[in-house]
C-alpha cells in the first residue's frame, strides 16, 4: 500500500537545518556613512531646464552636505512637483541659493576661491584636476552647456568627463555626481576611519549644515 505524503518528517528524518548566514551574507543594519563636513564643495547648475535632474543634484547635495547654488533663470519653479519629487523629503537638509549671475556667486566668494567649468568641449580631464576643499563645481543647463564666451574667457578652468561611447553628453546629474565624488575622495571626505580637519559630529542640527 502507498504511504500518504504528508507535511510532517518522519521521525529517523532531520527537519530543514536552521538559516545560519555565511559571514558574506549577514544582513546589514547599519549605513556607509563618512563624517559628515560642513560645505566641502559648492555646486553651481547655470540656468538648469530639467526639475527632475535639479531634485537629484538637491539630494545628491545633501548626502555630501554640498551647497546647491542655481545661477540665472531657471526652466522651472522651484517648487515644481517634479523637483520636489526627484528630491524626495531632503530638500530641509540641502542648502539652496539662486543668483543672477554666476558672476555675482563668484564675487561673493572672494578673488581667492577656485572654480571649476564643466564642458564637453574641454580637453583636460577631471580626473587630471587636484581639487581643493571649498572649491565651486559649475555645470551648464542641459541642452547647450556653459556659455561659449564663459569657457573661452577661462580656458585653465575648463575640464570634462571622458566617455568611451558616441555620445554627445552625459546627464547633468550622472556628470555632477561622477565629478564631486571624485572630488570627495581626492579630499579625504569618504575616508571612514578618521574624521580629520573639518569634520563635524554625526549629531545635531549642524550635522548636515
């Protein structure tokens, strides 16, 4: 006669053995986080078209606690519901300022402040680039990029994203990101183990200032 199938082991039977986690696969708890700076970098976007790319620089910007600088008039309201969306519920932790020119921005930091353009038309590298703490990462709106007469005026600040493909450019909020994470990592602002010069403590208000 045929046993039944039941759910139940039989008793010389070993039910499933309990999960146990290899040391690779323990679940994580806890973020990557490195001690958080005040303003490391500036970001500058001149006249930005796109909201939602504006809403992913705003949230990129407060993950790496960078002031978000918008120059000139904007394609959209600063509250467009696709800004606001792209930037989900950061936007308190993202300091933003608008001016209506780059030249104002520029002389409100004093004559000893660096800035860098970034262009498809450069020919040096932003990997070639030392960058310093405090220095101002400008990028143009996303259809023509950074004024002619600007890049022409300062050639030694030109620097671009080299890519492998036919493409004529990447996205203004992939290129923000891919430059100033190079640039936090030159500095030392991802090292995890010490929080060096500058650093603020992981709590408080001012954490994310």
């Amino acid at each position: 006669m045929r046993r039944p199938v039941t759910d139940t082991p039989r008793s010389n039977e070993a039910g499933p053995p309990a999960r146990t986690d290899a040391p690779g696969e323990a679940r994580i708890h806890t973020r990557l986080r490195a001690p958080a700076r005040r303003n490391p970098f500036h970001i500058a976007l001149v006249e930005p078209e796109i909201p939602p790319n504006t809403g992913n620089i705003a949230r990129l910007c407060a993950a790496t606690c960078c002031p978000l600088h918008l120059i000139g008039p904007l394609g959209f309201r600063i509250d467009d519901k696709a800004v606001r969306r792209a930037g989900l519920d950061y936007w308190h932790l993202v300091t933003v300022e608008q001016h209506a020119t780059l030249e104002a921005l520029e002389a409100r930091r004093g004559p000893e402040a660096r800035s860098w353009l970034f262009t498809g038309k450069a020919s040096r590298s932003y990997l070639e680039v030392d960058f310093a703490l405090g220095d101002l990462l400008v990028f143009g709106k996303e259809s023509v990029g950074l004024p002619d007469a600007l890049l022409e005026a300062h050639p030694e600040r030109c620097v671009g994203i080299p890519t492998l493909g036919a493409v004529r450019s990447l996205n203004l909020a992939n290129s923000v990101a891919i430059v100033l994470f190079e640039a936090l990592r030159q500095t030392g602002c991802l090292d995890l183990t010490q929080p060096g010069p500058g650093a603020l403590s992981p709590s408080g208000d001012d954490a994310l200032a």
